[in-house]
C-alpha cells in the first residue's frame, strides 16, 4: 500500500494533455484524491492492488470516460441574460444598443443573482469547472457572483469592471468617478480574498478595466498598482476588432499590448480577451511578461474581423487558453469553441477568398489540430492563470467531467480510444456529460 494521504479513488479511461499537440490515453487508471480534492496518486490498473483496502474506488461504467474539467478564459456574466441577441451588429453598436442598457441593470442584486445562478450551473452542465469571469461595474452584484461560485462549487476569478471615462462611456452605465472605480475594486478585492479563505476549490478577485477605450489613464495607472499591491490576476479586451485596436493607437500612438504593459497590466497573471491583432513586437511582451491570450473564436467570427494566428502565436511562446465569449459568442460551451477553433485555423490557412489563387489565398501552417484545441480548453486555460488546473495528473486539482458515450449509437467499443476521443469532442453535449467534478467534490449530476 502506498502511503499518501487520499480518501477516495475514481477508476475510469482518461483522456488528458500531456502537451500541445500529444494526448495522454489514459485506460482504466486509478486517481487517488487527498482531502483538498488534489490528485495525490495517478496509478495503473496493473497497480490496483496498492489502494488500501478502506478507501472507496468508484468505478466508471463501459463506455463513460474522464475528460479535464473545462477552464473558460472569457465570460461577461451580466450578458447572458442576452445570450444570442443582434450578433449581426458592429461591436460598438452592439455594446451601446444592448450590452450597456442590460449590464446596468446589475444594480439590482436580486436581479443579478438570478442571472448569475442561471449561468454559473449551466456552464457546470457543460462541463466547465473553473470560469474568468468580467461582472459589471457594480460592486455589490459583482461580489454577489463571487459567492454563488463559491456556493455552486465552481472555481470562479472575478473582476469588478472599470469604466470611467466620462466622455466614452453613456451616463447610465459607467463609474461616478475614477476614486470611486478604484475604491471599489480594492474593496471588491479585500472582499473576495476573505471570502476564499472558506472556499475549497478557491474564488479570486480579479482586476477588470473593461478595455482601454472604456478607462481614463488615471485609472488604469492605478488599477495596475492594485494588481500588484495585492497579486491578483488581470483580464481585459486587447486588440480585438479593427475600431478597438484602431482607438488605442490613436489614443496613445502605440497598440493595445504596448499600452496596457505601460500601465502595469501586463504581469502572469494577466489573461487579454481576443488579441487578433497583436503585432511580433506586441506578442513578445505577452511571452516576456507571461501575459495569456483568451482565444474565443466563435465570438471572434461576429465581432473580431479576423481570426487569431494560434500555431503562430505558440511558435511566439504565448500562453493561449479558449473563452467563450458570453455573449458575443452565443454558446456556453467549450465544446463548440473547441471545433470552432480547428475550423477557424483552417479557414485562415486554406482562405476564404475563391477570386485568389490558393497559394494566396490563406495563411500557411495556421491549422490546428483537434488535440491542441482541446489543450487550449483544458490545460491551456490552467498555464493561462498560473494555477495547478487542466489536467489529471498528479499534482493538480480533480477537476472532472464524465462523459456518457452509450446514448449515441455511433460509439463503438472496439474502436479506438483515439478515435473515441475525437468523437468525445466534436459530439458532446450537455445531456451526455453525466457528472462534473470540482477539486475532487461533484458538483454537477445528470
């Protein structure tokens, strides 16, 4: 008997990152999980005879099979109240027409709560354990959702949105002023880190200047001191679509990246939503300041007029994770981010003009794979918040999800596991994801 401390064992095939492009097949192996929900022991079937005789094992079922749990990089929880609404506006419209009348709304905690619970256990449903989330502007509703991640047993970051900019910003929907912004972020802060302190599987405050058009220079001057007066994580928008990227360099005669690092927003704890438009020089100082890239690439094709070059940006050494978006990208679901991903790669590198000839058409060696997109969505997200997440590995967090094959006719047992995995990934849906484990408790049952 080995003599770790664990309390219980999960037994079932595993698919898991072991890098980029390679995933780890994992058959009937045996995860032994400590008090803390940490994987203490990741053994073989062969080794089965080393779990002490006390500890309970559960077994999966023929033809269940555990996936990472999901780690979202990008979620704007007060929209998805408007999950799939008027998509086929330019960003800037849409913002001002929809996204801000609706987010203001959050100054009502009641209202907030009954959004956020909604949202918090369907992103559970679809398998995602750990979620960045950007809240409002409102501190209250902003920690409300902090608590009901740690009530839900999700792992959620969040941030309390800064906007204010008076002159950018409608009168209804933005900070009184930027001492108020600051003071509430710093509370917010305090607030949330106390509230960790009773969270297993961990919430984090997280600081949130909307993006740069949205936020005057003292604010985010001193919103990079908070970051690093108390170590917190930083998100932002960076670089999205041509009128974002195209306001900054106005503003400052420089891009997004350049901008944000001068005001100390750039650190490895940073995750910038989108950054289609990061030049070589801009994608350096992600990779020399361990700034990660939240990739949402079905929130990209409304709104980012372009698609992110992955495979060149990997070669650049950034840290890339998936997002979906909500509600610039209309689903919930990494799954469909996942796939969207390997489509958008493949569109970039093949074209999609037909008047061009195909050597012009595209953006050569910009496909991904299927695996490495599930790496963005698993153990990607987890190297992009610098947290022990991602993977089942020893080590990490028991972040899980258990996926029920037997209701699709199409698996078939004497497949390959390989092949099995890719069907996993391209066919999933809520109702086939059968439990959802977060740092070792499940936290979602079908």
């Amino acid at each position: 008997m080995f003599t770790l401390e664990y309390t219980h064992v999960i037994r079932g095939t595993t698919f898991t990152s072991r890098s980029l492009k390679e995933v780890a097949v994992l058959k009937d192996h045996l995860f032994c999980i400590d008090e803390q929900g940490m994987i203490a022991k990741v053994l073989r079937p062969e080794d089965a005879h080393l779990v002490d005789a006390d500890i309970p094992i559960t077994t999966l079922p023929e033809g269940q099979f555990l996936l990472p749990g999901f780690v979202d990089l990008h979620v704007h929880a007060p929209q998805w109240a408007q999950s799939g609404t008027a998509l086929d506006l330019p960003l800037y419209d849409w913002l001002n027409t929809y996204t801000f009348p609706l987010e203001a709304k959050f100054s009502d905690v009641d209202f907030a709560e009954k959004v956020y619970t909604h949202l918090v256990d369907t992103l559970l449903a679809n398998g995602t354990t750990t979620v960045l989330y950007f809240a409002s502007i409102h501190k209250e509703a902003s920690y409300k959702l902090a608590e009901i991640c740690a009530k839900r047993g999700q792992r959620g970051l969040v941030g309390k949105v800064v906007m204010d900019d008076a002159q950018e910003n409608p009168d209804f929907y933005r900070d009184a002023t930027t001492a108020d912004a600051l003071q509430d972020t710093e509370e917010f802060i305090i607030a949330v880190k106390e509230l960790a302190k009773s969270v297993k599987q961990g919430v984090y405050p997280v600081v949130t200047p909307r993006f740069i058009p949205s936020c005057t220079d003292e604010a985010l001057q001193g919103l990079g001191e908070l970051a690093k007066k108390y170590d917190t994580h930083v998100q932002s928008h960076c670089s999205e679509s041509d009128w974002a990227h195209g306001f900054v360099k106005d503003r400052f005669k420089k891009n997004d990246a350049s901008a944000l690092h001068d005001f100390g927003l750039l650190r490895d704890k940073s995750v910038m939503a989108h950054s289609n438009f990061l030049e070589d020089a801009d994608a350096d100082l992600f990779a020399e300041t361990g700034t990660a890239i939240a990739h949402c690439p079905i929130s990209n094709a409304y709104f980012a007029n372009s698609v992110l070059p992955v495979a060149h940006l990997h070669e650049k050494n950034v840290e890339i994770g998936l997002g979906t978006d909500v509600s610039g990208g209309f689903s919930p679901s990494l799954y469909d981010n996942i796939r969207q991903a390997v489509m958008a790669s493949r569109m970039l590198e093949d074209g999609v003009n037909p008047d061009l000839a195909p050597h012009v058409r595209g953006r050569q060696d910009s496909r991904i794979t299927v695996n490495e997109a599930f790496y963005l969505a698993t153990a990607g997200g987890g190297e992009s918040l610098s947290l022990p997440i991602g993977r089942l590995e020893e080590g990490y967090c028991f972040d899980a999800q258990v996926i029920d094959t037997t209701s699709l006719p199409i698996f078939d047992a004497t497949e390959s596991l390989e092949d099995i995995f890719q069907k996993i990934l391209y066919l999933t849906r809520p109702e086939h994801i059968q439990q959802v484990f977060v740092q070792g408790e499940c936290v979602h049952k079908k």
